[in-house]
C-alpha cells in the first residue's frame, strides 16, 4: 500500500464585511467603500487567520491572498496582510503608509483576480429597486439564471467566469507537483539504467518531499456570490439551487484540495461566522 503523505491545499473562502450603501441599492460590481465596522471586522478575520491558519504552517511558509479587486474586499486583503507580515516583526509599529515589503523577511503574496469579482448588474448598479421598477425584477425573476443585465451579464455568464478563475487556480496548483515531478525525473536521467529501482525509490523520496512542500494555503476574499459558484461546483449542486447555500458577511468557507486523488478533497466548513 502507498503511504506517501499528498499534497493537500487548503482553501479559505472569505466574504468581506458590511458596505457603505442603503440597504434598498442594488449593488454587485459597484466598488461600495467600507463602513465603521471594518477595523473590528479586519481584527476579528486576522485573529481566526492566526489561529486556523498560520499556526498550522510549516516553518517560513506563508498563505497566499487572493482578493477581488472590488474595495470592500482589496482592504480587507490588504490589512490582513500586513497585520500578518507585522508577526514576523512585531517589535516593529508601523503605519500603512510606512510599510514596506522589504522590511519583512517572508513577505505575504496579495494577488488580485477580477474572476473572483461580484455578478454585473450592469445598469442596474447603483439604483434603487424601486428606480428599477416592479416590472424589470418581474423578468428578472421569470429567468434568474438566463435574464442578462444590460450592460452587465446574467447569472449563469457570472457563474461561468467564477468557475473558469477556481479552475484555473486549481490547474496552477496541480501543476506544481507536477513540474517537481517531472524535474525529478530529469534530475535522474544520468543515473546508470542498472539502477532503475533504486532511481525509482529515489524518485519516490523526492515526491514525497515536493508534495509536502508544495501543499500550499490560500486565503480568498472575495463575495457572497463567488463563493456560492465555488461552493455548488465542488459540491455538485445545480446553480439554480446554489441560492440555498447562505454565505453571511464576514464568515469563512474552507476546502481541502488533493489534486492527486480528486475524491479525497473535502469541504470542511460552510459560512463560519467570524
């Protein structure tokens, strides 16, 4: 029986916190600003971040964030970074406008991916539903999945690009286990054939070991919406049942990803509430 340790990413799906709009605005990519619940919403994510997450990394690895590059989630991204890079310095008071990647010995990667932004209302961002009018929801409710916002896109196209940037975040990550592979195969190419079994076991040494170094975690902040598609598609759930999901502001999803054996990954929590 293979007992080799695999490579495992962990995946923490973030919706960011309460936004500076009326409750009656339609809102999806409108870059709303923050409200004065973000300080304490920024404190209580980078406390469940140092908990959950760095205290089970290995020494000298660091998370990578992922962040839409809508307001309500790039500061939530970008203030837990640094409130994460200031633990390897924490002698060390600094202001945001005083940091600098520089002065950390591991820096955190922030990637922004407009895949992982909101649904596009289109022309209905920003207006009042009842600006909107009954008749336009009408329709919009008679196709939810289909209805195509002008100017925007529908339910299904939102959906289609979410999973295009969740598939193409899981091909990099397979791919890192499989580039190690296959620079261990070259790396052994010179090896006498006479010892093929032996540059087998050798092989099967250094896989283990990259597929240990190569589980990563990743750390997305992001919208109720994308984390909804992630969520249906990893789980299987019709989209048009994928409204069922309830995904609260400021609460965390996580996956398991084992892209060695696909049916080994696991979703280890929906909507905890930070």
């Amino acid at each position: 029986m293979d007992n080799k340790p695999l490579a495992i990413h962990k995946i923490y799906l973030v919706r960011h916190g309460d936004v500076n709009v009326a409750a009656d605005i339609c809102y999806g990519q409108l870059d709303c600003a923050v409200t004065d619940s973000f300080d304490g919403d920024l404190l209580k994510l980078t406390s469940y971040v140092k908990t959950n997450v760095m205290d089970k990394l290995k020494v000298n690895e660091v998370p990578l964030i992922i962040s839409s590059p809508l307001t309500r989630c790039l500061a939530l991204a970008e203030g837990l970074k640094l409130n994460l890079e200031l633990e390897f310095h924490p002698e060390k008071e600094l202001k945001v406008s005083e940091y600098s990647q520089s002065a950390f010995f591991n820096p955190i990667e922030l990637q922004i991916n407009e895949g992982f932004q909101e649904i596009n209302f289109g022309d209905w961002e920003g207006l009042t539903w009842q600006d909107i009018g009954q008749q336009a929801i009408q329709d919009w409710s008679d196709g939810l999945l289909d209805y195509t916002f002008k100017n925007g896109e529908s339910a299904r196209e939102f959906d289609h690009r979410v999973i295009q940037a969740w598939d193409e975040l899981q091909s990099k990550l397979n791919g890192l286990n499989q580039a190690n592979s296959l620079d261990n195969l070259n790396s052994l190419d010179n090896l006498n054939s006479l010892d093929n079994l032996n540059n087998l076991n050798k092989l099967n040494n250094l896989n283990q070991a990259n597929q240990e170094q190569q589980s990563k975690t990743i750390i997305i902040i992001c919208h109720a919406g994308v984390i909804r598609s992630i969520l249906s598609a990893f789980l299987h759930i019709p989209l048009q049942h994928s409204l069922s999901l309830k995904i609260d502001k400021m609460s965390v999803s996580s996956i398991d990803l084992v892209p060695a054996q696909a049916e080994l990954s696991r979703c280890i929590g929906v909507n905890h509430l930070l």
